[in-house]
C-alpha cells in the first residue's frame, strides 16, 4: 500500500488519535458522525505528513507546516471542507497543547481561504407537501408495503415537522416521546437536550405507527427502525429520501439537512420569533439561526419584485 493510502499505524492511533476522540465523545458529548469526520480530518492529515512532510514528528510541528498542508490541500478538498478539517486538527492539537504533549498549536491563526457566502437550500411549502406525499403515493399504487410506507413517511414528518438533525432522528427512542403534548425530547450537539414540538401531522403519523407497525415501544426502543425492527442507520434515511425526492421531481443533491434548513426558513416567513427558531434548532449562537433571516429576506424580495407595480 502506497504512503498516500495508509493508515496510520496502530501505535500513533492508540497513542494520538484515540485519547482525543473518547475525550469528544465522552467529555464533549459529540456525535458518532462527527467523531467520524475528526478521525477521517487527522487521517488525511497523518497521511499528508508521510508524503509530504517525510520525518516531521506530530509533536513538533511548526506553524509553516500548517500553511504547507492548507497550501496542498486547497487541490484535493473543497473550501467548506479544508475549514472542517483544519478546525478539527485545531481542536486535536489544542488537546494535547492542554496536557503539555506539545509546545505549540501549529494550526492557530493558519490562514485559510474565505469561505462563500451560501444561503441555505430549502424547498418552498408547495415542494414539501408533495415530497411528504410521496410514501403513501406508492403505497396506493401497490409499490410499497404499508410498513415501509409508513415508516418512511414518520421519517419525513418528523424531520420536517420537528426540525430534527437526521442524527437525532435515528437516535430517537420511544422514552423521548410525549404523544399527548405532541412533544420530543431531543439531545443534539454536544448532548444538549431540547424540546421539539413535532406538529399535530407528525403527532398522528407516529401515533399510527406506534400502534399498528411498532414491535417494540419499550423506553429504551428506537422509533425509527428497519423492516428487521433494528434502528434505522443515517444513510438509510439518506438514500429514502432521495427515493422520495425523485418521486416529486426535485434535485436528488438535496440532504436529510434541507429538509431542517426548509422547517426554519418556513417558520421565520410565517413571522416566528427568530430566537424562538434558535431554541427550536438548538443552536448554541443566534448567529447560526440568523442566515434563515437571509433567505427569508431574499423570499421577500423576491414575491415583492413580482407583485408590487413599483417593483
């Protein structure tokens, strides 16, 4: 196996890479997914220094080693991309500045290039209702059995009528559910909890569910689940909706997030508080909430420049 392939080896992983990640995962609560995306960033990383940098220790990097990997890697990643990646060996070195294993963060303060300015993709409420339409759609037409219709429309619903991360979703046990208060309680990023009103839809679809398809409705038993009644995976729930999305005959690019990204935009043009959609969201800074304000202004605009005959 060529150097740009290998993985590090087993004693960098268990003497570098492993401490930091139980220490996200049990001290920072992060996700599974993300967990996923640091290891993947500090592999790509250790992989740049085998061929790149041959002989440079992970312990004594200097800040120009930093700028040598953003300089080469702006060829292989995206800019969004190369920003998660360094973020994440950000954080990888700061933890180990913290306990004295290195004497500097060679990825503080490295330059990188600006990021666009990209408003969120949503779908209009016209699109919504017909990509929500799409599971009971084949089951009339005899494609689909009734309990994955079903389920595949809980699924739908519940990312769009409580604005849940597709992460969340998958993770959503019966225990989090208060069915009459129409209610989810949820933990997000960082295992911080919150309330998601589901909507009165999404309340009578999983009430349906729960009690004609659910096996099992234990505290502790997952709500989504597989045919198999195993939990239902994130890229299952992925590749459902682009099912579903060529169904409608809308992009097939668009992710379980869009669907997040259209619960927020909708609410802020039916005039909701923009801290309330904060809280619903569950982010940390209002400043994560307020690019829906963008697009709901650019949506303003938009029906303005068709209607008004000043425009």
């Amino acid at each position: 196996m060529s150097a740009a392939h290998e993985p590090p080896p087993p004693a960098v992983v268990a003497g570098w890479l492993t401490p930091f990640l139980e220490f996200l995962a049990q001290e920072r609560r992060y996700s599974g997914y993300t967990l996923r995306n640091y290891r993947q960033a500090f592999e790509g990383f250790w992989r740049w220094l085998r061929t790149s940098a041959p002989g440079k220790n992970l312990g004594a990097l200097e800040p120009r080693d930093a700028r040598d990997f953003v300089i080469e890697a702006q060829g292989r990643f995206g800019r969004r991309t190369l920003h998660n990646h360094v973020s994440a060996l950000r954080a990888f070195y700061r933890f180990w500045l913290a306990r004295g294993r290195v004497a500097r963060n060679p990825f503080a303060g490295v330059p990188l290039p600006k990021l666009e300015k990209r408003l969120p993709q949503f779908l209009t409420e016209t699109q919504m209702r017909d990509l929500l339409a799409g599971p009971l759609r084949l089951l009339e037409s005899g494609s689909l059995g009734a309990f994955t219709a079903w389920r595949d429309r809980l699924v739908l619903e519940l990312l769009y009528g409580g604005g849940l991360r597709v992460s969340e979703l998958v993770g959503l046990n019966y225990a989090q559910l208060d069915l009459d208060g129409g209610v989810a309680r949820v933990l997000g990023k960082g295992r911080k909890e919150r309330l998601c009103p589901l909507g009165r839809v999404a309340t009578a679809v999983l009430v349906k569910w729960r009690a004609e398809f659910a096996r099992a409705t234990a505290p502790g038993s997952p709500v989504v689940v597989t045919t198999q009644h195993r939990r239902l995976s994130v890229r299952a729930v992925q590749l459902l909706l682009k099912r579903y999305l060529a169904l409608a005959g809308l992009p097939p690019d668009l992710t379980p997030h869009k669907l997040r990204h259209s619960y927020a935009t909708h609410l802020l043009n039916a005039g909701a508080d923009l801290r309330l959609v904060q809280e619903l969201l569950g982010h940390a800074s209002l400043n994560t909430t307020q690019i829906y304000t963008h697009v709901s202004t650019a949506r303003l605009k938009e029906v303005y420049d068709k209607a008004h005959p000043r425009a």
